[in-house]
C-alpha cells in the first residue's frame, strides 16, 4: 500500500480559513439540482458507473466534468495561489486516495455534481482527523448543530463525522437539501455550506432591499464565504486542465481504497494493526470516528482493500466478524475486485471473436477484464501486455480501426491467451 502522506505544509492556501489542527503533527423542499455547479448543462453518465472510478477516480472526474468555469479576477487570484506550490497540490490531492472511490461513487448514485468531491479538499486536506477552530470536524468539516440536525450524534466512544461513510452520507444529504433551498444555484449551495444557510439568505434579503443582485457574485458575505466558492472553482479548473497547470493528478490504485469489515466484537486498531502490517496511524485515519481507538459500535472496520481479506480470514478464525467483507462501492458482499479479472462463462467460440457474455451457460470458464484506457495506451501495448491478439479486442470491442483514446472501455477476454 501507498503511504498516505500527511500534509506537513498543511496547504494553507487550501485550508487556511478552516484553522485545521490535525491531531497528528425535513420538511420537503424542491429537488436538488443534478446540474453542474456552474453550467446549466446536465451531467450525462453516459454510461459510466462505479467500475470507471475504480480504476482512478481522478480520470472519473475529469470525463464527467461539464463545466465552464468564469475568468473573473477572483478565480483568477485563487488559483495563482494554488499553483504557486503544485506539490503541496498534488500531495493534498493523493491524501484522497483512500476516500475519494466511496464519496464519488456516492455523489454519482445520487445524481449530484462530482466536483463536490472537492470540498474535503478545501475543508479538510482529505484529513478525517482534521477539527477547526469551530469545533468542525472530519472530512466535510461538519460542526455540531448540523450533526444533531442530520443525525451524526457523537458517543463518547464514536464520533460520525470523523466516519468516511456516516459523514458522507450526511453531507450529501445537507448539499442536496441546500441545493433545494436555493432554487437549484449551486453556487449559492456551496456558499451556504461554508457560511450557513441563513447568513446567505441575510446577504440576499439585504440585497434585494437595495436593488441590487442577488446571485453569488453580487452578495456581501463574510470574507472566508468570498473566498471559499471561487477557491472551488479554481481547483475545478486545475483538475479539469491539469496537463495545462502541470499538476500530476494521483495516479490511485483500487487496492488502496477502503472496504468494510463488520465485527461482532470490540477490536483494538493496535491489535488491527499487529494482524496486518497497517501503520497505527494510517488506521486511525481510516477509522476516524473511533474515539478510543477501539472498534466498537458501530462495529465496522475500515481497511484497505489489498489488505481486507487476509485480515478477515485471520478475525473469522477467532469469530471477530459477523459478515463478509463489503466493498463500499457497491454495498454488497466481497466477491472479486471491480475492472480486476473476473470469472465469467462464455462460449468457447471468444477465442474466434463472438462475444456472449451476457450469456449464462454450462461451459467451462474463462477470465475477463475490462480495461479502461489510460494516456499513451495503444492497442499493440494492451494487446502485448494481457497476451492477447489485437484482431481479437477489435472484434471483442466492435471496433473498426486501432485508434483509441484515454478513457475508453475496452472488454478484454483471457480464454486463449497467445
């Protein structure tokens, strides 16, 4: 596993209206708005789903992205300030490694925006452990009064807003009541968010009463709140063009991402940590909410993938588990690693080019992949690398020619590897 480096600068251009100090050194409402944040584009899936952002959901992103982002002067400034340290960009950026699958993944089964998945960037650096001066704390930063409102009522032994997935899950669940309140303005969503509600709509009645606008741009707001949105912005801009900024973007690995493992009994990390190998720190950070550092209730454990299922072979053994390992992706029981290769049945003719796997039957079986594809891939490297005849993924692709590009999804089947 990639070491999760802990962000030493502490990124103040990113965070330094939070004061983060790591610990280590309803009534109903219109329906939130599915558009992107800036444009009045809908976002369009177009097919993609959970399986593109295991391979990086970084790519994910950018492939999803359908905004035009304004050249005012106040992006402008924001984002020289990013770029004056690209490193400690990219290094904050590589900290979402572990979280990023689950929050994105959970924005798209939502049908929000997936620049949302920005704002631990800004609120946090990507540090569950991370409280501000306000006492917010965890990924999305979220205070007190909207934890009690959104039902994230901290024990003595458990705080969910340090909790990759109780804290997620709430956050979207604010956006999207947020996004509803302001009529859909995203911009307005993403201000409310840092500000609160109601001194955003104290900042629009002002307005209103002296005639002037009411939109983001317009408002007087508190100097973080001026800040915050086009900071947004900005680093939507650097991700959507980072080969422009020359940001290296994090190159993730799916075996780095977090899965669940349900206990039936109470667990130190320490002893976690002596079963796996897993530096103490790094599972603190990804059991967060875990106050004592002892799992407990809510009794899951969150460990990286490559690590998950020797551990879990070693807790069933002393009957420390109650179920089997859950990827957090697809909220089902662990079977095989999404885009990794799968054991399917098809007929014995994919060796000559017809492909029948969506077909079930009673042959014997065989391995296949799906393969997104990265820059500077060709199909004679792809075709080199899986043993595989470049005639064959044409046929398997329904492809006419050998010209592809970054980000296309390709089936590759191992039944008769050359």
């Amino acid at each position: 596993m990639k070491k999760l480096f802990i962000f030493t600068a502490l990124c103040s251009f990113l965070v330094a209206c939070q004061n983060h100090q790591s610990q280590y050194n309803s009534s109903v409402y219109p329906a939130h708005n599915s558009e992107s944040i800036v444009t009045s584009g809908l976002l369009k899936s177009s097919g993609i789903n959970n399986k593109l952002i295991t391979q990086n959901p970084w790519h994910y992103m950018i492939s999803q992205l359908n905004v035009k982002v304004p050249e005012n002067n106040r992006i402008k400034e924001e984002r020289a300030l990013l770029l004056r340290n690209p490193k400690a960009f990219e290094t904050t950026a590589l900290r979402s490694e572990p979280y990023v699958y689950y929050i994105m993944d959970q924005l798209r089964q939502n049908n929000l925006p997936v620049e949302l998945a920005l704002i631990p960037l800004i609120e946090s650096a990507y540090d569950p452990l991370a409280t501000s001066a306000g006492k917010a704390a965890g990924l999305w930063q979220i205070v007190p009064i909207t934890a009690r409102e959104y039902g994230l009522n901290k024990s003595h032994s458990f705080d969910p807003r340090r909790d990759l997935i109780a804290s997620t899950n709430s956050a979207i669940t604010l956006l999207k009541d947020l996004n509803g309140r302001f009529k859909g303005d995203w911009l307005l969503t993403l201000a409310a968010y840092n500000a609160g509600e109601g001194r955003i709509r104290k900042a629009i009645a002002q307005n209103k009463a002296n005639g002037l606008p009411t939109n983001y741009w317009a408002l007087d707001l508190p100097t973080e709140t001026r800040h915050y949105v086009p900071k947004i912005l900005a680093i939507i801009d650097i991700v959507k063009n980072s080969e422009r900024y020359g940001i290296k973007l994090p190159d993730c690995n799916y075996e780095n991402s977090l899965v669940r493992i349900d206990m039936s009994k109470n667990i130190s990390l320490a002893k976690i940590a002596q079963y796996t190998g897993i530096p103490i720190n790094d599972l603190k950070s990804f059991n967060a909410g875990y106050l004592q550092q002892t799992v407990s209730g809510p009794f899951h454990l969150l460990v990286p993938y490559s690590y998950a299922e020797d551990l879990h072979k070693k807790l069933q053994a002393q009957n420390l588990v109650s179920a089997e390992i859950t990827e957090l992706l697809q909220d089902v029981p662990h079977n095989t690693m999404p885009l990794e290769v799968k054991t399917v049945a098809i007929k014995s003719e994919v060796s000559s080019g017809i492909n029948n796997k969506n077909k079930t039957l009673h042959t014997k079986s065989n391995k296949q992949i799906t393969y997104q594809v990265k820059a500077g891939d060709d199909l004679v490297t792809i075709a080199k690398n899986y043993r595989v005849k470049i005639t064959d993924i044409l046929t398997w692709n329904n492809l006419t020619d050998q010209d592809i590009k970054e980000g296309d999804v390709l089936t590759i089947n191992l039944a008769n590897p050359i």
